[in-house]
C-alpha cells in the first residue's frame, strides 16, 4: 500500500521522479489526456449553455482502472502534471475521474524536475486552479464549434477529410496571403557604384560605395553638414553613365571620418518560440522535433554524479523571467570560466501578453555544462541543450563592443561611404551569437570589415570603379521559423500551439516544405479561398489574436470562460447559416487537364488526394482511373540523357530518377542533377538505405505502438 501517489503525465517523467522520492511513494503516468470531447459528434451541449459532453479516451479504460485502484489504496493522492493550462486541465479531469474533491489540495506542479523541487513542490500542493483550467476549456470549446461546424462545408464543396480551425487557417492565410504578395511582385532595378580604392601610405585596399550628392548652390565641397547631401537611388544604366561621366577623372579625397563604438547587447534566455526558431536555424529541426527533444530533456536524463535528472526547465513558456539562483550559478560560472568583466547581472522585460508562471527555458544545473555530459545524450539532445545552456549563459554575459569607423569620400560633386568596425570586446560573443532569418539566408554574420588609417583631406587612389546592377526580391517565403516569430508577434496562439498548428497543416496537405520554406499547396489556395471569403470575421489575425486575449482573461480570473463562448456563438451560428445557403447551389468545378483518359477518352481533371494533386477521370464512378503528375525537370539525364521525373518519398522529401529506371538506366538521387555533371552510383545506394531505414522505423513504430505500456 503506497502511501503516496503521485500522478505525471509520461513514463520518463514518472520514472525520473520515482527515483527522487523512493520509500512508499508510487508514481504512474496517465499517459496525457483520459477524457476528451468525443470525435464522433460536437459535443457541445448548445442548449445547455456549451456545456462539453467529456467521455474517457478510448483505448485508456485498463490505465483508468488501475489509476482508480491505486487511488483507493493510496493515503493521499497528488496530481503532477505539466505547469501550463493543458496540464491544470488533465489534472482537473484526472480529480473527476478519480472522484477527488474539488477543493481538495491535491495540485503540485514542478517547472524543473530535480530532486530538490520535486521534494519541495509535494510539501506545498495546493487546489486546482479552475481559472487556468477554463481558460483550457474555452480554448478546447471553442475550438471544436469552429472546426466541426466549418469543415463539413469543406468535405461538401472541396473533399472528404479536410478541416478547418480558428488557429490553423489562419496560419495557412498568412502562408496563401505571401505567396500573393511573390506572385504580384514586380521586380524593380537598381544600381550600386562601389570603388575600389588604395590607402598609399598602408598600401590597404578597400571598397566605397556612392552615397549621395552634394546640393549645388546650398553648401560646398568642404562643408561636412551631411543634412545637405542628396540621397542618390540609380534605376537605370543611363544614370550610371552619367555618374561615371562626372567621377571620370575626379580625384577622391576624404573629408570626414567618424569614429565611434557599437554595441551589442546579447538576447535573453529562451522562451518556446525563440528556442524553436533557433533550432530550426542552427540545428535545422523541425518545430516538432525541437520539442519532442526538449521534452525528453525537461523529463529526465541519466548523468553521471546526478542520476536521472531533468536537464531544463519547462519548455513551453513565453517568459524571459529568471530565478534568483539561476542568475548567481550562472555568474559563478561566468566568472570562473571568463573572469569578472565578462559578467553582467541582466534582467529581460518580458513581452505584455505573456504567461508570467514559468521561467524562461534554461538548464536546471549550471555546473552540468553540455561538454561535460555529452556522453549521456543523444547527439540531438545534446545539440539542443547545448544550445540552451549557452543562449542561457550567455543572456548573463558583458556587452559586446565594436570600433567603428565612418568614412565619407568626395569626388567632384559625389560622396562616396566606406564603413569599417573592428570587434574590441568579445563579451557574450565568446559563447553564442543569435541568428535571425536573413543571417541564415546570407550566410553571413556580423563581418569584420577594417579600413586603414586615413586622414582628412588624404588623396586616395583609384584601383577600380564597378557598377553594379540588382534587383528588388520579393518577400521570403515564410520558414517554420519565421512563421513562428509572426504568429507570435501578432498574438496568434501560444507556445503550447505552435508546434502542433505548423504539423496540423502540413499533415494535412495546405501546406508544403520546399528546403526549408513553406508554400501553400493547391489545396490550400483553395480551402484558404473558401474560407476567408465566407468566414472573413473568424479567419482573421484581429480575431484570432482577440480570442488569445480573451482566453488570457479567464486565466486571470477576470472573464467567465462561458461568456466568450456565448458572445461567439451568435453571430457565429448567423453568418455559418448565410454561407451554408450561399453556397447550397454552388457547384467548384473541378480543373480541365490536357490529359485524355486512356480507358474512355475524357479529359481527365485535376484532384487533390492525401498526397497531393492527381489526375482523375470526370467519368467517376463507371470510369475510376486515375495517373500520378509526373513532375520533371529540364536538365537531362547524366546517365543516358532520358527524362529525369521528381518523385516524393513517404515522408515528402523529394529525388530524382531518370523516366527509364530500372529498364536501362540507374540512375537515381536525392541530388538535382547539373548539366555536365557527373553521377556518382553510391548515391542510388544512398536513396535505396533510407527508403529501407524509413520502412523499417516505420515497422518498428508499429511495433512500439501494440506494446502495452509500463505506466509505474
């Protein structure tokens, strides 16, 4: 008979905290969620004031009825699952199920999981918070009206088996509504006249680029007012004509150099979204993958001197805040490590709208530096701890410092700008530098660029004068990443519903990964039509970020969660019947291809499956043939010169094969073949393994799901 038990929500984690508490103390896992709205039907009461119809899972009868015995026997019976409001509200269904009073203390959460907060949470439990639990139910209610009111309106005019959601489709609108922006986008020219000058004394080369142009009749040549220069923007090679026609010949003299510091402060701790995008910039994970790999580290992890212990804190937070010990180990740390004038005691204003109840994501022990530990990891969850830790270190450490210097130049009526800065202070550099998107584009970080020493008035020489022509790009397709940062900026989700969101829309096909940006599938364009011209108030970012507000609201305490569901409701129900009769009569016609039939001669038409877009005849259901689209490049086959098609893996990943394989030709890459190029044959043999590695995880998988799992 135990004397506790103590209820998580995975194995790891229940194993981890076992090992922390010992004697008498049992702990299971309930495995996530045992109760949940029922798939087969709303259920949602609207009659009775949105009640939700909660049914236990499917599947989870045996592991209710074992919880149930041991909390019978159990002398008290706590509920530790996760600190966030999915958590509040298992732990919540958990007490229903278990017949728990409400007003019970029986609620202990732990924000990391090490022996000594783990001891010291099960001696301070405390109610379960119906505020956070409700904002959970408003969400999850919410929610499922729209979902299960909308999507049948899909399955009528598009096809069986798509859905719609408050927080997917507008993700998938952001996605549709850049891919618009690409595609009316009309490049405009530019030019840049860039120099390349010769210090004399130094015999130092650098570059200068045209600035501007003095204003005649305002100022002169000597004056350093740099308010009375005129901006130059060249749009055409008879402007740059004109320009080199005026510098031909000039001489270039400086006539002001400005010397100053720059400095560079380093970024705070993670929160979810920015742990996300980094590690989708410098690891190249999937959003999935970073917290699949992060929850493993926040449950437990087997190390040397430690045990099994978590490694960071909880990882689904939007605060920057954190502890007071953190900050001392991490300056003693610094200190030792760096010396004292590589510390900086920093606090991070944490953004308005955020869920203040979590530190930032940070390692729970500083002395367990990744290095130290790797042989105990995974190479992936080291390269993602390492990651933490240093970004968390890191947000303690001295400002970096730049020399800068600005050079403008003159010639004739030109002023061309050299910009040189030289890094005189490492501080938190030393350890971690933030990437963003455009740094990762380019490949570039903060360039070093030293200019000699010049005096004002010194002649320079004149090695080369270029023109350089460009063109304005259109905006980036969004990245996982960067889709991220923008839902969070514009208070769409939180950090609990990234991750899930970008998988929900991929899985279903709206969207598709090209490298790593995300593009809208035909699909998409077309459910993303459908439902933002009828349901424009609900697929909206104002809305969506509203609702976030909102849901915030019930959390604090200050809104009934059935209110927002009741003012929603209404005008909800009043525009879904307009559209229903809208759309009664309209028919989408599916498009007309150049393919004929090779069964009854129609013209196939274009369909959209589970894996994409196909042919298919109109001729369904007395003709039900159907052909891939073939999709090929220009470049010819380096083996025989045949057609090389692009075809797609299970997991959506793209190669190449020659139209004649395996007739007469080999060949086979995951590369896009270039033309001359030579193939080499080990990478068929490449794409053959990881097709055979696919299929047997694929097996295993399978395997792992039928086993019964051990929850003590």
């Amino acid at each position: 008979m135990a004397d506790k038990l103590i209820i998580v929500e995975s194995p790891a984690k229940a194993n981890t905290i076992k090992k922390f508490l010992g004697g008498s103390t049992k702990v299971l896992a309930s495995m996530g969620h045992i109760r949940d709205l029922p798939k087969s039907k709303l259920g949602v009461n609207v009659e009775k004031d949105f009640e939700p119809e909660y049914i236990n899972i499917r599947g989870k009868g045996d592991l209710i009825k074992q919880l149930k015995k041991e909390a019978k026997i159990a002398k008290k019976v706590y509920l530790a699952t996760d600190p966030d409001r999915e958590g509040e509200a298992i732990a919540w269904h958990l007490a229903h199920i278990l017949e728990i009073p409400e007003d019970s203390v029986c609620r202990v959460t732990f924000n990391e999981i090490t022996k000594e907060t783990v001891q010291n949470s099960i001696k301070e439990p405390r109610k379960i918070d119906m505020n956070l639990t409700d904002a959970q139910q408003a969400r999850r209610v919410l929610d499922r009206i729209v979902g299960y009111k909308i999507s049948p309106l899909l399955w009528k005019k598009v096809k069986k088996g798509l859905s719609a959601g408050r927080v997917q489709s507008v993700a998938v609108k952001l996605i549709c509504d850049r891919e618009d922006e690409i595609e009316r986008f009309k490049p405009e020219e530019y030019w840049n006249i860039i120099s390349q000058l010769k210090d004399k004394k130094s015999k130092k080369s650098f570059e200068a680029k045209l600035y501007g142009a003095i204003k005649k009749g305002e100022i002169s040549k000597d004056d350093e007012n740099s308010d009375k220069i005129r901006k130059i923007e060249i749009h055409s090679k008879d402007e740059v004509n004109k320009i080199l026609e005026d510098i031909k010949d000039g001489e270039y003299i400086v006539k002001n150099i400005k010397k100053s510091e720059k400095k560079k402060n380093p970024a705070p701790p993670f929160t979810t979204s920015t742990m996300q995008q980094e590690a989708s910039r410098k690891l190249n994970f999937t959003l999935k993958r970073t917290m699949s790999i992060a929850q493993g580290l926040y449950e437990g992890v087997k190390v040397p001197e430690k045990g099994t212990v978590g490694l960071i804190t909880y990882m689904r937070t939007d605060s920057t805040r954190i502890s007071d010990e953190a900050r001392a180990a991490a300056k003693k740390h610094i200190v030792s490590n760096y010396g004292e004038k590589y510390y900086e005691n920093r606090y991070y204003k944490t953004k308005q709208n955020a869920q203040d109840a979590h530190e930032a994501i940070r390692p729970t022990y500083v002395e367990l530096s990744p290095d130290k530990i790797k042989d105990s990891l995974t190479p992936e969850q080291f390269k993602l701890y390492n990651l933490i830790y240093n970004r968390f270190i890191a947000s303690q450490m001295s400002t970096a410092i730049y020399d800068t210097t600005s050079v403008d130049i003159n010639v004739n009526d030109y002023i061309f700008k050299a910009n040189g800065q030289t890094l005189k202070f490492k501080g938190f550099m030393s350890l971690y530098v933030e990437d963003d998107d455009k740094t990762v584009s380019n490949n570039k970080t903060d360039d070093i660029i030293t200019l000699p020493e010049l005096e004002i008035n010194q002649k320079l020489e004149v090695k080369k004068v270029e023109p350089k022509q460009s063109f304005t790009e259109p905006p980036a397709r969004y990245t996982e990443a960067s889709l991220v940062k923008s839902l969070e900026e514009k208070g769409i989700g939180r950090p609990s519903t990234y991750s899930p969101t970008i998988t929900t829309i991929i899985e279903r096909h709206y969207i598709q990964k090209e490298k790593k940006q995300l593009c809208p599938t035909e699909l998409g364009k077309i459910v993303n039509k459908l439902l933002t011209e009828n349901f424009g108030d609900i697929i909206n970012v104002q809305f969506t970020a509203k609702i976030e507000e909102e849901f915030d609201q019930v959390a604090e305490g200050t809104t009934f969660w059935k209110d927002i569901i009741r003012n929603f409701y209404g005008p909800f129900s009043a525009e879904l019947a307009r559209v229903e009769k809208e759309l009664e009569h309209v028919v989408l016609v599916d498009e007309v291809s150049d393919v004929p039939c090779d069964k009854c001669g129609r013209m196939m038409v274009y369909k959209y499956g589970r894996f994409g877009k196909f042919l298919a005849c109109p001729g369904f259901p007395e003709c039900r043939n159907t052909k891939a689209i073939v999709e090929t490049i220009d470049v010819p086959c380096p083996c025989c010169g045949g057609v090389v098609q692009v075809r797609k893996t299970k997991r959506r990943k793209n190669y190449y094969i020659c139209e004649n394989n395996p007739q007469t030709c080999n060949y086979i890459s995951w590369n896009k073949p270039k033309l001359g190029e030579k193939w080499n044959p080990d990478e068929a043999k490449e794409v053959g393994k990881s097709n055979t590695e696919t299929k047997s995880k694929r097996k295993n998988t399978s395997k792992r799901k039928s086993k019964k799992w051990n929850v003590e």
